[in-house]
C-alpha cells in the first residue's frame, strides 16, 4: 500500500499530471491478472 506519494509523469518529468483522465495499474514483473474493477468518484 502506498500513501500520500506525490504522482509524477513517469513518461515526459517536464509536464504535470492532468487532474482527471486515465487509470493506470502497476505490476513489477511478475505476471498480474485484473478482473472486475470498479472505480468512484470519492467526494
């Protein structure tokens, strides 16, 4: 678990993260199935 990171933009460290906008999930190598995710908006 992973809390109060600060996200950065892994591709290009010159542009900020967008505030909204695609979800991506992470693995290290080994092989990872996803299944039945959902996502919310928390307010």
């Amino acid at each position: 678990m992973v809390r109060n990171v600060t996200l950065e933009n892994f591709w290009n460290p010159n542009v900020p993260l967008y505030p909204s906008g695609f979800v991506e999930l992470q693995t290290y190598g080994t092989p990872v199935y996803f299944k039945n995710i959902y996502i919310r908006e928390i307010k």
